[in-house]
C-alpha cells in the first residue's frame, strides 16, 4: 500500500494539466481520486480528504464529464470508508445524476449503491436496502464484477442493522466469493462477517477478524487492521465477562 501511494504522490508531482488536453481519462483527476483512499488505508484521514476535493476540482475544471463521474465515485467510496453518511451523500446523488445525463452505466451503478448505504446509515434503511438491491441489478448488468464483494459486504450490513442476521450472513460469504483476487476490501469485509458470527459462533468470528487483521498488516492497510483489531477486543471482552458471570 505504501510503495503504491508513493507512485500515486510521483504521478501527482509530475502531472501537467496542459499536456494532457486530450487524454481519454485525465491522469491527474486520476492520481488524485486514487490517492484518497489509497490514503486512508495509510491512515492519513485528512490527506484523504484533501486529495478527493482536489481531484474533483481538477475534473471540474477540465470539463471533463468522465474524470467529474471518476473523483465523484472515488470521494463516495471514500466516505463510506471514513463513516461519514452525509458526504456520501452528497457525492452519490451528484454521480448519479451525472450518470444519468451522460449515459455512464457503471457510476450510475456505484452512484445509486453509495447513495443507498447512505439513506440506510442516515435512518432510511427500507429505502437503503432497496436501492442497494436495484444498485447491484444496475452493477451486473453493465458486466462488471469489480467492487461487486465490496458493496455486497455494504448490504449484507444493512441486512444486519434490521436484524435479518441469517440473509446478512448469506451475502457476507458472497462478498468474500464474488472477486477472491480483490484483496483491498477484503479486511473490511472479513470484519464484517466476523461482527455477523459474534453470536452465532464467536469462534468463526475470531477466525474471521484474525485474519482481517493479517490480511491488513500484509497490505499495510491501518483503519481496517485497527478496526479488526478492536473488534476482536471487543470479543474477548465479551467472553471474560461471560465467564465471570459463570
């Protein structure tokens, strides 16, 4: 993770705005859009933030519809990272409606799911889980499979949140087959699934955040690595307090 935030931090360093008039996706909205998440799994929760609205005032700026949707759909993915409904929001209702008018099916897609998490999170989760449900329709049907484990995970969330534990459950072991060589969102989703098994089977739940935590320190990605790791905590709470009951 660190060695490509390095290559992104050298894109960013050498772009040129006028050399690249006619590039089919403008390489610095690209660098940029990329560099905030990427920064994030650094843990650098304000660089992240400053690389989103500067990629998508670089994309504004080119008038460039394509890098617009591109620094939209990465700032969204971004906010779900760093919890924070409203910005997602904000983003996915401006992509989807960009989408729409610009006939991108694949952000129309990521648009409609971000903006779905949102609703759900902001205590609209009826019409959350049926726009996440339409976004995943939209997402198969533009025949592309990357991302599909990450916002399966998204609604196997929303699942649990109304207490259908068992079809969470289902979709969560989805999320993990859907793209197997995705590996960025796997710790995230791992710790998902193992918050989902806490009171079925609290052992396959430590199985699950244990190895969210190795998959993360191997990819040196830290929220997710400390979230596992906090998750587990929590577990482990849990079972000492169990025991000092009994």
């Amino acid at each position: 993770m660190a060695a490509g935030n390095e290559h992104l931090d050298r894109a960013i360093e050498l772009y040129r705005e006028e050399e690249h008039r006619a590039a089919l996706i403008d390489p610095g909205v690209a660098a940029l859009a990329i560099s905030g998440p990427a920064s994030w799994h650094l843990g650098f929760d304000e660089r992240s933030r400053r690389r989103a609205a500067q990629a998508l005032e670089l994309a504004e700026r080119i008038e460039k519809p394509y890098d617009v949707a591109f620094a939209r759909d990465h700032a969204g993915m971004l906010y779900i990272a760093l919890e924070e409904p409203d910005a997602v929001l904000a983003h996915a209702e401006a992509l989807v409606s960009l989408s729409s008018d610009q006939h991108l099916p694949l952000f129309a897609a990521h648009g409609v799911m971000q903006r779905a998490w949102a609703l759900a999170r902001l205590g609209r989760d009826d019409e959350g889980l049926a726009e996440l449900r339409r976004g995943l329709a939209l997402l198969v049907e533009t025949g592309e499979r990357l991302g599909l484990g990450f916002y399966l995970s998204l609604l196997a969330e929303i699942l649990a949140a109304r207490g259908e534990a068992s079809e969470a459950r289902s979709v969560i072991d989805d999320a993990l087959g859907a793209v197997p060589e995705e590996r960025h969102d796997k710790p995230e989703i791992l710790r998902r699934r193992g918050d989902l098994l806490v009171e079925a089977d609290a052992a396959a739940a430590e199985e699950s955040y244990r190895e969210a935590i190795a998959v993360a320190r191997q990819a040196g990605s830290i929220p997710p690595e400390l979230r596992a790791a906090t998750a587990l905590e929590r577990l482990f709470a849990a079972q000492r307090r169990g025991a000092e009951a009994g």
